[in-house]
C-alpha cells in the first residue's frame, strides 16, 4: 500500500493531493449520510413533541412536512448560517412558546390534509 502511495506521489504530487482531498471530502459526505439516515430512521424521532431548543426545520423533518412548506407556512425566509430556535422565533413575535406550537400543528394539519399518504404510509 505505502509503495503504492509512493509511486503516485513520485509520479504527480499535485494530482495526489487533489486525489486524497477528494476522497475525504468523499468520505466526509458519505458518513454524514448515513449518520442522519441512522438518526431520521429511529422512530423515536418521528413525530416529537415541539420543544424551543427545535427549528422549523426540524419539527419540518420530525413530522414529515417539507422544509419549505414549514417556512412558508411560518412566514419565514431562511438564513443561512444561523437557523432560529423556535424561542427565538416566539420572542420575535411576541408570542408564547405555546402559541407558536398551536400554529406549527396547524401548518402540519394543514398539509396532511392536503397531501394524504400514499401507497404504504409514504408522503411526496
């Protein structure tokens, strides 16, 4: 393996390099992949109750709701960088942690309602 190693970088460094930055930043993506798969997979996460650690792209995610139905519905424009806590969302507002919950629920109401399950449970 190391005689392999020492062959490719004797005959091209710079490919080398450009290689093996490649191939962690293939491995990086690929166990972030499955980390979530593993994670969104346990049905312990499906469905939580709302909390005010939560973004409305997590409670989005939990109860399988698209992201941007979650953010339209809440009349939000997504940041990047720096997604809000659904605490920071209510105090915004002005509104109670309860009250921001009733309108999450709705919104979700509201989009499986529009959207029924499919073959098997599955939503679009």
């Amino acid at each position: 393996m190391f005689a392999f190693l020492r062959r490719i970088w004797n005959a091209a460094p710079i490919a080398t390099v450009i290689l093996g930055a490649a191939l962690a930043v293939g491995l990086f993506f690929a166990a972030r992949l499955v980390a979530f798969t593993i994670y969104w997979a346990d049905p312990a996460h499906r469905n939580q109750a709302i909390e005010a650690w939560m973004t409305p792209a997590y409670v989005a995610q939990s109860w399988g709701v698209p992201r941007e139905a979650m953010l339209q519905g809440l009349d939000l424009t997504p940041r990047p960088g720096h997604p809000q806590s659904l605490s920071e969302i209510a105090a915004q507002r002005g509104v109670t942690l309860a009250e921001l919950e009733a309108e999450i629920l709705t919104i979700i109401e509201t989009f499986r309602a529009e959207h029924p399950a499919g073959p098997g449970g599955a939503r679009p």
